[in-house]
C-alpha cells in the first residue's frame, strides 16, 4: 500500500482526523496545540496522526489535501482546514454541528445498531477465555460454535445458558435478535472432526 493510499485510508475509515505535530496530550507546536484545545472543548471523538512519528505522511500529506502546513483537519473525508480556519469556525458556530453530524448515525440510524461479529466474539470472550469461537450468519441472525474448556461437566443447556448470559445486553437492545448456539468442549469437537472426516484411500504407485 502507497503512502497516499494510506492516508486516504485514514480519511475514509474515520469521521474526524487530525494530522498534528505531536500528540493532543502534548501537542509539540503551538497551532497543533490550539486545534487540539478546541476539538477537546467540542466533546467529539476525533483520531490523530503525529506526522513528526511518521514523516512519510508529513511528506506526502500536502500533496494529496492541497494544504502546505500543519494541522490539519478532516472531516467526513474532506479537509477542513488548519488551526485558524478551525477557531474560526469555532468562533462562528459552525464547527459544532459540523462534527456531531459526522460522528452521528448515518440516515438518522438509531445508536443500538446490528452487532458485529468482532463485539459478539469480544463480548463471549470476556467469560470464555480460552474459547475457539466461530460466527456465521448476517445482521442480527448468527449462528455461534463456541469450544471451550468450562464446558466439561456441563449439560448442554448449562453451557448455552452460559454464553447465552454473556450477549444479555445486545439482545436486550435489540442489537441481536436470533442466536443459534453449538458449544463444544474441545475433545467433544475433536471427536465429532475425527467421525466426520471419510477415509483416505491411500494410492500406491
């Protein structure tokens, strides 16, 4: 991946994005430092890059936004602007609603989105630790194969029980609908592998 094809990965995967000298929590020039102070005063979540770390970004940066100095600030993929165009904006009021429209939902989208399976699997691991876990399905429909350990001794309605109580809150939310559950403890899965696999025919040349 090319430099500037980074950079256009920053801008696109995140709605506010500010390239800096230093970092917010010690800004290592004073417009980055001005910047800084009035994104933290706005309460919105913003990512940063400390182009002094990484001086191929610094380098390449100008050319693909069209703006010679730092910082700089982007919002929904484009520039906004430096730190006086910022304060400036700031000053008016139009910096505000600019950044909340950002961060907000699109199409008004309600804040309990359909769950990712990256959070389910967070969320299943937080109580099975040591759990091989496997998602498929779309939306708010999965189907969960989880293999752990804890499971040994349990009936199966313990186990389901078990991970079920782990999804509580997104299925409370309505950000989980539909789950089906497969627990395994790993001789169990091992086994039900091992019945599964036809013979190999073995050719002798």
């Amino acid at each position: 991946m090319s430099t500037k094809d980074i950079i256009l990965k920053q801008i696109a995967d995140n709605p506010v994005i500010l390239y800096m000298k230093g970092v917010p929590t010690a800004p290592e020039c004073g417009f980055s430092g001005k910047t800084v102070e009035i994104l933290n005063t706005t309460k919105i979540p913003y990512a940063y890059v400390d182009v002094l770390k990484a001086p191929f970004i610094r380098d390449r940066l100008p050319s693909v936004s069209k703006w010679p100095t730092f910082p700089q600030l982007f919002v929904k993929g484009e520039l906004v602007g430096g730190a006086d165009i910022v304060e400036s904006m700031y000053n008016d009021g139009s910096l505000l609603p600019l950044l909340q429209a950002a961060v907000k939902p699109a199409d008004g989208a309600a804040e309990n989105n359909t769950i990712t399976h990256s959070e389910v699997e967070a969320l299943i691991i937080s109580a099975y630790p040591d759990a091989e876990i496997a998602i498929e399905g779309q939306g708010c429909d999965l189907t969960i194969r989880v293999i752990s350990e804890q499971f040994a001794g349990l009936a199966m309605v313990k186990q389901h029980q078990g991970v079920m109580a782990t999804l509580t809150d997104p299925l409370a939310t309505g950000r989980l609908h539909a789950v089906t559950l497969k627990t395994f403890t790993p001789d169990q899965w091992q086994a039900q592998q091992t019945e599964a696999k036809p013979g190999l025919l073995q050719i002798q040349l």
